[in-house]
C-alpha cells in the first residue's frame, strides 16, 4: 500500500513541516519517555524498550487511513518515507545511549 501511495505521490522532498513532525516523533518522543520512566519509577529493560518503542518511525497504517479519508495522503507518505530513513540515525544514537 505504502509503494502504491509513494508512486503517486508527487511530494517527496523533505519539507519544514515533514521535519518538524519526523523530529518530534523520533526525537521529541524517546526523549519524553525518559522523563516520564522516572516519575513511575520504571527501570531496566522495560524502560529501554519503552524508550526504544517511542523512537520508533509513523506506522504505514497511518498513511492507510490517510488515503482512506483524504487526510494529507501526499504529506503522510512522504513523512513516513522520511522518518524510516531517518530512524536508522536516530535509533542508532538512542540504542548506543540505553
């Protein structure tokens, strides 16, 4: 589904908006994780999977329901493009730091 979407999509250079929402997806949200083990005393393993879960790139389902209701599909695939290939930077740094 995601191949047929990127095919037709005419967008898919990267943008301010697509690096914004790619940013605080695997940035913003292992970094909140962090902050939020602490208070609920989550530790070990179970905090660096949850870390590491939350680093994770959009999920193609994502662009699915995009297309279903004209939600931006364009915009949706051509981050979830983006933020897979990022994550292969990012989740690298978070996996060397846990």
């Amino acid at each position: 589904m995601l191949g047929v979407q990127m095919a037709q999509s005419r967008m898919l250079r990267p943008d301010r908006d697509m690096l914004a929402v790619s940013g605080m997806r695997l940035i913003g949200s292992p970094l909140l994780a962090v902050l939020l083990a602490m208070p609920f005393g989550i530790s070990g393993i179970e905090r660096d999977v949850a870390i590491i879960q939350s680093g994770m790139p959009a999920a193609v389902l994502i662009a699915v329901i995009a297309n279903e209701y004209d939600l931006m599909p364009d915009f949706v695939t051509a981050t979830i493009l983006f933020s897979t290939l990022a994550s292969v930077v990012t989740l690298t740094f978070i996996i060397s730091f846990l």
